[in-house]
C-alpha cells in the first residue's frame, strides 16, 4: 500500500468518526500538504533519473508515473502518426513547458482528469505556502 493510499484511508476513517468541522478541515489540510510533498518528492526523483519531464496524475485511470521529455516526445510522434490533434496540442504544450521550465527551482506536474489537462510548477523545495497555493489551484 503506498503512503498516499494509507492516508487518503486514514482521511476516510477520520471522517466517519464524526470528529467535528474545525479538526476535520485542519485534518484534511494536512493530509493534502504531505500527499502534495510525496508528489514534489516522486516528481524530483523522477527528473534526477530520466530528465526534464512531468509527473502526470491520470485521475481518469488512476494511474501516477514520470514522464521524461523523450516518453513525451516518443508518444507525440505517435500521436501525430494517428492524426489525433488534442493529444498533438496537449503534448506540444507540455513539450514547450518542460522547455521553459526553471529546473533548479521547480518541478512539473500534470493532472489529467474529464475536464482535460493541466500542468504545474511546483516549487522543488515543497514550502507549505507554495503547497497551499498549489491546492488551491487543484480546487479551482
């Protein structure tokens, strides 16, 4: 069991207890906090191993990996092979943020979900003011 699901579980039981509003919401601020740093930390590892590139978070198929700028490139050739213009503008966009991207400050991710795709920067340091503004970005 990984350490996200272990406290996305403890969050579910915490919940059902009927602990009141105020603990609930500091709860659940915290327990987004430290599944945002395990992101940060995956996402640092994954550009000290395989390069510049995105951690992306695919909540359609519940699936988590790093994807280096050259996976990225590889599937983009692919999608061009098959005439599939959303996924060619999405990897371009994503190409060209990996590009631009400030390496020695932050690291990317991106969150794919029904409403589409969305990439951040995050800061590699993993403040709690640089986590908080990055939830909040999740929620809107």
């Amino acid at each position: 069991m990984s350490r996200r699901t272990d406290l996305l579980r403890q969050l579910v039981s915490a919940t059902d207890s009927g602990s009141g509003a105020p603990n609930q919401e500091k709860y659940l601020a915290a327990t987004a906090e430290l599944i945002l740093t395990d992101l940060i930390n995956i996402a640092i590892n994954g550009v000290q191993t395989y390069g510049a590139g995105t951690l992306v978070i695919n909540l359609m198929e519940d699936s988590t990996v790093y994807m280096s700028g050259n996976h990225i490139e590889e599937d983009l050739r692919l999608a061009e092979s098959n005439e599939d213009d959303e996924v060619v503008t999405l990897l371009r966009s994503l190409m060209e943020q990996i590009d631009s991207n400030d390496w020695s400050k932050y690291v990317l991710i991106t969150i794919i979900s029904k409403d589409g795709a969305r990439t951040f920067n995050c800061e590699a340091g993993g403040s709690q003011a640089q986590l908080r503004a990055l939830a909040g970005e999740f929620t809107r």
